[in-house]
C-alpha cells in the first residue's frame, strides 16, 4: 500500500473511531434520547416541528436527508402518540403540513430545555476558553464537510494573550518549510524575534495582532519600534486556509493605524522576493520597496527586499 493509501486508511479508522466515541457520548445509542421516551430521530423532528411555524413532510425529508418511508413510519408513531398534528395545506392539497399539538409541544420544551443543561454541564468544567476551543473544532469540521454553510465566515482581529506566541512559531516554521522548503533556521529565527518580542514589549510602542477564526489561530503580525521614529513591522502571517478573506490586508492597516497614533515617522518591513502575496499587500498599503540584495538563508539562495512606508 502506498503512503497516501495508507494515511486514507488511518483517517477512515479516526472517523469511525470519533463516530462511537461521540454517539456513546451523547447517548444516541440508548432507547431514548436524553432520559426522554423519544429515540434521536423522533426528538429532531420535535425540535423541527418545535422551532418553526409550519412544514411539510416532504420538506422535512429533504432538509434532514432523512429517507421518506422511514419519516412516514416516525410520524405516524408521533401522530398515534397525540403529539405531532398534519392537514393538508391550503397551497397545495397533495402536501401534508405538519405541527405540534399542545402535548408536542410540552415534550419538545422538555427535550429543549434537557439539551440546554446537559450541554451547560459539559462546558462548565471546561472555562471559557476551553468551551471556545470545543465550538471552534466543531465549526471547522462543519465547514470542512460543507464548505457551503459556512462561506466566509466570520474573524476576528486581536491582540496576542499568552500562548499566542508559541503557536505563531510553530506555525510559521511548518509553513515556510511545507511551501518553501526552509530549514529548521527559519524557526529559529521566527522564534529568536518573537522571544525578543515578549521580553523587552513595550505596549505604548509596539504590538502584536492575531487573527482569529473558529477559536483557532490563522495569522499574525508583530510591530516593534525600530528606534529613530521608525516602526518595524515583522513576520506577517496567515494559515492557507483563510487567505482570501482579506486577514492579511487587516493586520497591515492594524500596524498602520497603530504606527500613525503612536506617532511614528515611518514603517518599514525586510521580507523576501518569493513571498509574492505578502508583497502584494504591502504595496496595496502604500510601501515602496527600496532595496534588494541576494542571501543565503534558511537553507535557500534568497532575494530579501526592504520597504519602506512614509506615516
């Protein structure tokens, strides 16, 4: 088997495996879905039927991709139980519309209100941040699996807390080694600047901004005073993932508007001739390049460019 074949094979297993790790967590195997008499399909189509004004059964099927003879089979159980109403509709006479009646109702505010404390109580011992890490996975998996929920979805910019730092490294390192073949030096590198960074930070001066998307950092820029009313700018980052969305573009003008308030003269940034698309946005923000020379760094026969920004 080759190794492509066989990391297929070791992510099949890693679904499969989160797949009963998950419904043994949540208890979708049980009989009946949070300590209630109803299994896991009758409680979602309580909670459709609970959380709109009307629907019919063929809008069901096909927004829960449930088959249409089995959704027949779980409401005529419903119906039989005096909890889920159906009339014909009044556009069309073929469709069937179907509503909560006054125990359905009762029973769906009973599921709805067991699934709000039994998913309070698992987020509670994980603090905040731990509950936003658990959202944000959950985010990136939805939009991986369908791209099309979540188009462009929202960032956020920040300022660096601590942590921050350590994954910029790692990132930034992984990153430049994966689409540029650098060595090991441009992390250490990566990490001399950004250890410098913490110890001699002066937040009147200079700062740090991430770039935030499903509790995950994507991207990163630093400013640091460079002496002589000049600011630096520095290691301009962002995860392939979310280029496109304009984060690049964001953490420039952030050092820019940073710079003008603080009262700096000028900016200016070394970066190198390959990284096109950095480049890009320093010349869309106004940077002129103002020197070039050939390097050998990083493991790499390099062109490193200097630019400049007058405030």
């Amino acid at each position: 088997m080759t190794q492509t074949g066989q990391r297929h094979e070791e992510a099949i297993a890693g679904v499969r495996d989160f797949n009963r790790f998950y419904t043994r967590f949540l208890g979708a195997l049980n009989e009946g879905l949070l300590r209630s008499p109803y299994s896991l399909s009758e409680s979602r189509i309580l909670y459709e039927l609970g959380t709109r004004h009307s629907v019919t059964a063929s809008q069901l099927s096909a927004e829960l991709g449930m088959d249409p003879a089995y959704l027949s089979r779980l409401l005529k159980k419903l119906r039989e139980a005096d909890l889920v109403l159906a009339s014909a509709s009044a556009e069309d006479g073929r469709a069937t519309v179907l509503s909560l009646s006054k125990p359905g109702r009762e029973a769906f505010a009973n599921l709805d209100r067991a699934s709000h404390e039994e998913i309070s109580n698992i987020l509670m011992p994980l603090g905040p941040d731990g509950a936003s890490t658990l959202v944000g996975a959950m985010q990136r998996i939805r939009a991986a699996l369908d791209p099309s929920t979540t188009e462009n979805p929202p960032y956020v910019i920040r300022p660096h807390r601590i942590g921050d730092i350590g994954i910029i490294i790692s990132r930034q390192g992984a990153l430049y080694a994966q689409e540029y073949g650098w060595d090991g030096t441009f992390e250490g590198f990566v990490a001399e600047i950004a250890g410098g960074f913490l110890k001699s930070y002066d937040p009147k001066r200079e700062h740090c901004w991430v770039a935030e998307r499903h509790a995950e950092v994507v991207g990163s820029v630093f400013l640091v005073d460079a002496g002589g009313g000049t600011a630096k700018l520095r290691m301009l980052w962002v995860e392939p993932s979310t280029r496109g969305l304009g984060i690049g573009g964001r953490l420039v003008n952030e050092c820019i508007r940073f710079a003008r308030d603080t009262g700096y003269e000028r900016m200016t940034l070394w970066t190198n001739d390959i990284l096109v698309s950095a480049r890009r946005i320093y010349e869309k923000a106004g940077f002129r390049l103002v020197a070039e020379e050939r390097h050998h760094s990083f493991g790499k026969d390099l062109v490193g460019q200097n630019w400049d920004l007058e405030l």
